[in-house]
C-alpha cells in the first residue's frame, strides 16, 4: 500500500469478487520484509478478516504507538503513564519483578527516548528491526519469554494485532502517531483525532474474527519455509476469535498438482 509504496493493497481498496459475503480485511503479505531480505528470522505472511464494517478504518495513517500485554496484564496499562510505571504494573499483574520483564521494541531512531526508559526502569529489552506483529504474538503466548510490546509501528499491523488479541485475549492500546508532517497533516483535515487512545476492542469491534500467519523465514514461534525436491513444507498459525480456538497447522505442498490449477507456476 501507500506506505510502503506498494502498486496494490491500499488503505480502503475493494478487493475480490464482491459476489460472497462481504467482510473487512487487513493483510500484510510479508510482514518483516527486510528481515527477508537479509534471511534473518520472524518474516511472516499474516491476514486478518472480521465481519464488514468492524475493523478500524485508519484512513491515511501509516503509523500509531501500540502497547500490547497479555490477558493477565490487560487492565494494568495506561498508554499515557510513564514508561516505568506501566512496567511496575505488568510487573506487579504478571507476579514478576521488573528486572525479569522482557519488553520487545522495533530497533528504530524513533525509539531511542523508550529505550532509554525501559533500561532505565530496569527491564529487558529484544531489539527488532521490524516485525512487530510477530513482537505482538510473541508478548501473548505464555510460552515466550517476551511480557510486553511497546512502541511505534504500522497501523495495518496493528489492526492485525488485534484480530489475534480479540481470538487469544490481552490488550493493545494505541495512538495514531504520524511520522511525518504531511501524515499529520491529512489526518487532521480528515477529522481523526491524534489524541484518542484505542483499545484492541476498538480496532477489531467485533469477536467474530479470523486471524492468520505463516512463517516465511522461520523465528521463535513460526518455522519458515522449507523446500523439498517435490514441493514445500509451510507452518501456520490460525485464531478464530468466536471460540478462541488456536491450530497450529503444518502443510505439505506438491508442485505438479498444484500447478494445475494454480495461476502461480511454481516450477
């Protein structure tokens, strides 16, 4: 989309037949693409789906502060408090100190005053350059050593975010926060309000919900792609928000049936 100054895939954009039921989509086709680039972990392809209408519209902004805690932790945080106060109190909800939290942050200029604050808090920090779905997922599953995702990140991913929070529970809170003057600038004269603090509840206004992402270059919760003679080996993550039901889905695909069908060729 516009952000990435993609040819498709646009903040609003119709997309499908528009025969079948019509519903509200957000998709980032490979979240994490210089993590691709450079073959480092945590490149993931992610779509989230929910009934039209239900998921927030972020018009033409490509950037809000997100802050995302698992359900234990979910009524303790304040987008507006002192970093170190929200840390104290998903400390306090988690029943860990503050030395044993582990905070997960998009390695940008733009984070260098957080990271600051964190450290100076006492917390650990996993410094990303991208991929902060991923950082979402990963401050939601219990089993990863990561507590909370703090910081500044895309608001497509966001809306993402919280079709899997609204599957799994937690929290996200979020801001738009514009990166550039004229983002600013269109935001305010399409009446979006800078200031409001919203919730995952906001974002993704209804639990019937669908989430997915497959790994492409492998990570901490998702392996990538792996390639065989024939074919290919993916694994997938699917959340339906409805019955918080969680598959984990490993898929073997063939390439001559495939291509009989498929508009992609795979040989």
């Amino acid at each position: 989309g516009e952000k990435d100054e993609a040819p498709m895939l646009f903040n609003g954009e119709a997309v499908g037949s528009r025969s079948g039921p019509a519903m509200d989509v957000a998709v980032d086709p490979v979240e994490g693409t210089r993590l691709l680039a450079y073959g480092r972990p945590n490149a993931i392809s992610v779509v989230g789906v929910s009934p039209k209408g239900t998921m927030y519209d972020p018009g033409p902004s490509f950037y809000m502060q997100k802050l995302v805690v698992p359900s234990q932790a979910k009524d303790a945080v304040d987008l507006d408090a002192p970093v170190a106060d929200n840390l104290k109190a998903i400390a306090k909800a988690l029943g860990k100190d503050v030395d044993d939290l582990v905070v997960f942050v998009l390695d940008k200029p733009r984070h260098r005053e957080l990271v600051d604050a964190i450290r100076a808090a006492g917390a650990r920090i996993q410094l990303h350059t991208d991929g902060d779905v991923a950082g979402s997922l990963m401050a939601l599953d219990p089993k990863d050593m990561v507590d909370v995702m703090m910081g500044t990140g895309g608001t497509p991913e966001g809306v993402l975010s919280a079709c899997a929070i609204r599957a799994v529970g937690g929290q996200m809170l979020a801001r738009l926060d514009p990166q550039s003057a004229e983002e600013k600038k269109n935001l305010l004269d399409a009446g979006y309000d800078l200031k409001r603090v919203l919730t995952a509840e906001e974002l993704v206004s209804s639990d019937d919900t669908f989430f997915a992402a497959t790994g492409i270059s492998g990570g901490t919760w998702l392996e990538g792609v792996s390639f065989t003679g024939s074919g290919a080996v993916t694994h997938s993550l699917v959340l339906r928000g409805k019955t918080g039901t969680m598959r984990r889905i490993e898929s073997h695909h063939t390439w001559d049936k495939l291509m009989k069908f498929s508009s992609v060729k795979y040989d």
